[in-house]
C-alpha cells in the first residue's frame, strides 16, 4: 500500500476438510485429479493473520524492529509458541 512499509507476512495453509468430502460421495475424479490441479484441496489458516502497517513519514526512512517479551505478546499467540532448547 502507497505510504506505508512493505510488509511480508508468511499463510499456511491446511487440507480442506470437503477435500475428504469427495472420499465420502465416492468423488474419486475430484480427490485424484480436479482437487490437486486447482488447489482446492487447500485451505489457507487464517487464524493468527493479523498485521499492522505502519506508516511512511518523511522523518523516518528506515522501518523499526520491535521486540516483545512473552508478557506483552497475546495468549493466542503464547499457544502456538514451541519451546526451543
């Protein structure tokens, strides 16, 4: 968006749950070949998209790194967090 900082935010994404639909009614051309080819089969997780963008000003040229430590960040996220040793 003009004004404000490039952003790349990385989408999983999971199996659809109608993509083991096609099992259930016997689809066998949707599970082998119409799901697979036109990515139907996929399902992006939106759950934890969610971003901010900040804004452009002619003061600033280069955008901020902002770190949180664990007591700032959501509960949502604390859930997804794996412990690294």
């Amino acid at each position: 968006m003009d004004g404000y900082y490039k952003r790349v935010v990385p989408i999983e994404f999971k199996i659809d749950g109608w993509y083991y639909g096609n099992i259930a009614f016997g689809n066998l051309i949707g599970i082998l070949i119409v799901d697979p080819v036109t990515g139907a089969m996929w399902k992006p997780d939106t759950e934890l998209i969610n971003e901010t963008l900040s804004q452009m000003t002619s003061s600033t040229n280069q955008p901020s790194l902002k770190i949180l430590s664990y007591n700032d960040i959501p509960q949502s996220w604390k859930d997804k967090l794996i412990k690294v040793k």
